[in-house]
C-alpha cells in the first residue's frame, strides 16, 4: 500500500516539514516578542523624557509669565495716572 499523502510525500517528510515550519514560527515569533518589547521600552523613555522636558519648560515659563503679569499691570496703572500717554492693548 502506498503511503504518499500530498504531492508525493510520505507522512514522514510532511510531518519534517510541519516540525519545521513551527520551528521558524517559533523563532520568528519570538523575535517579534523581542522587538515589540524593545519598542515599549523606547517609547516609554520617550514619553518619560517628553514629560521631562515639558516639566522643564513650565518651570522656565511660569516665571515668564508672572512678569508678563506685572509688566502689564504696571502698564495698566500707569496708563490710568492722569498725563500719561500709555496705550493699553487688551487681548
């Protein structure tokens, strides 16, 4: 009796084949484990340096700000004093 399934094959050298091929899936699989994990890493470190950076730059604006705030109060109160020629711009 003939044992040849597909194309010709034994069960033997279909079976090799499968063995192989889940083999490289394996392999395939788990580099791409690998890399999917390294990609989460580096976006992380991203995330936490864009989150630094942005801490940062709040920190060195907050200041700017508050001047802002003053100077355009200052402007303001000056500008009310009867004989000053200030021009008051609102936003």
């Amino acid at each position: 009796m003939d044992r040849n399934t597909h194309d010709g094959m034994d069960d033997s050298s279909l079976q090799d084949q499968v063995l192989e091929q889940w083999k490289y899936l394996e392999k395939n699989t788990s580099q791409l484990s690998y890399t999917i994990r390294k990609v989460r890493e580096s976006l992380g470190n991203i995330c936490d340096k864009i989150l630094a950076t942005e801490s940062k730059l709040e920190q060195l604006t907050t200041p700017l700000h508050a001047s802002a705030r003053e100077v355009l109060v200052e402007s303001q109160r000056m500008g009310e004093q009867p004989g000053n020629k200030v021009a008051v711009v609102n936003k």
